[in-house]
C-alpha cells in the first residue's frame, strides 16, 4: 500500500493538472481582489478582508473536483492503473491510494489559496478582518480543507467506478456545479436576508439534512454547526465514496 501511495503521490506533484489549477485559482484571486478594490475605490465602499478571504471558498469545489479529475482521468490514460494491477496491487489497494491522494490534492491547493488570501487581505485592506477573528478564521479554514478532502476523495471515486473515460470529466463537474447552485439555493432558503425560514415539511428537512451533513453546503457559509456536525458529513462522504466505489471498481473492466 505503501509504495503504490508512494507513487501516486510523486506522480501528482509531475502532474500538470493539479499546477495548472493552483496558477488559476493564484491568478483569479489577485486579479479580482484588485478589481474589487478598484471597483470599491471608484463606488465609495471600503473592500474588507473578509471580502478578500472568502473569494476562493465560493468556487473551492470545483477546483479541486477539476484537479483531481485531471490526475486520475490522466492514471487510466498513461496506463499506470493497469500496470499497477499487473504488477500485483490489489483493487481495493489501487483504489484506496487513489482517493487518499485525491485528499491531498485539495490540501495542496486549498493550503496554496488561504495562504494567498490572507497575503492579498493584508496588503489591500486595512483593519484587518472585519467580523471574524483569527480563531474564527482557522476554524473556517480548517473546515474548508476538511470539505475539500472530501470532495476530492468523492471526484477520485467517481473517476474509478467509470473507469476514467473522458465522460467523467462532463459528469464530475456537472455534479460540482449543481452541488454549487443547490448549496446556494438552500442558504438563501434557511438563512434569508429578510424575515424568516418559511420552509415546512420534507423540504425543510431536506434543506436542512443537505446543510448539515453536504460537505459541500459548508464551502458556501462561515461555521455554524457544532464541530461533530461537520466531521460526520466530511467522514460520511468519504466512507460512502470509498465503500460503494472499492465494490463497483473490483467488477470493473480496466483497458
């Protein structure tokens, strides 16, 4: 298991997917914090850091979702998943490295992208953070990350059970990008600007199971849930993805 992580995770680093995504997630922070700041200089509003901070939390999913389709659509394409279970790994072994990799991927990234945020927060605003304070910020950092690993352990998944054709690209984001507009569906529902939550029945149960326990809900909001809230979703996502994917992966054909 070891040295099958081993390279997997040494192939990462060689990958140009995962670099590409972190040059596009670097450019687009810079590049929009300084058009709000202009855009906040001409209009009369002060950009806060907060402003600053929360930009690559908005669209984090898809990130990592579109670097770790790159890596893994890119195993099957070279041939390294056939090699390796010519060389003897088992599937469960193959595809469990994948994933743990796949995890890795969103810390890179996400670690690559707060660090950026704070830097660019710091050099363009002033004051500091506006309403958080620097344990609320960790935490929502370190929940983040945790979201993001999970995602990135279910875009692995996906990948795999549909044996890396090119299709998964289309599906994988697809699915990021629903998940995207549905988390700010069920925000905008339970957590109204103006009034109160006027949701009842199944839906205001959906709604909320989605808010609670969707690691992807919890890129969309700063926390507001108890702790174990949201290491049940994070833990429930990746044991769904690892457990239904090791089973589809072990019948699956690999050319």
């Amino acid at each position: 298991m070891l040295k099958v992580l081993y390279a997997d995770a040494r192939m990462m680093l060689y990958q140009k997917g995962m670099r590409q995504v972190i040059l596009a997630v670097s450019t687009y922070l810079v590049l929009y914090s300084i058009l709000l700041k202009i855009i906040g200089h001409y209009m009369g509003f002060a950009v806060t850091a907060d402003d600053i901070i929360m930009l690559y939390s908005s669209y984090a999913a898809l990130a990592v979702t579109a670097s770790t389709l790159f890596t893994s659509i890119g195993d099957f394409s070279d041939g390294c998943i056939r090699n390796k279970l010519i060389l003897g790994s088992g599937r469960a072994t193959v595809f469990v490295s994948a994933e743990i990799v796949g995890a890795l991927q969103a810390v890179l990234i996400s670690a690559a992208a707060f660090a950026e945020s704070g830097i660019l927060a710091l050099v363009l605003t002033k004051g500091g953070l506006y309403t958080m304070t620097i344990a609320e910020l960790a935490d929502m950092w370190l929940i983040d990350t945790l979201a993001l690993m999970s995602i990135g352990v279910f875009s692995t998944a996906l990948v795999m059970v549909l044996g890396g054709k090119k299709s998964s690209y289309a599906i994988g984001l697809v699915i990021s990008l629903a998940a995207h507009i549905f988390s700010l569906e069920v925000n905008e529902k339970l957590y109204p600007t103006a009034g109160k939550c006027v949701l009842s029945g199944a839906k205001l149960f959906l709604y909320r199971f989605y808010d609670r326990f969707v690691p992807y809900s919890y890129l969309k909001m700063r926390p507001h849930h108890e702790t174990w809230v949201y290491l049940a979703g994070v833990c429930g996502l990746i044991l769904l993805s690892t457990l239904a994917g090791i089973l589809i992966f072990r019948k699956k054909e690999i050319a």
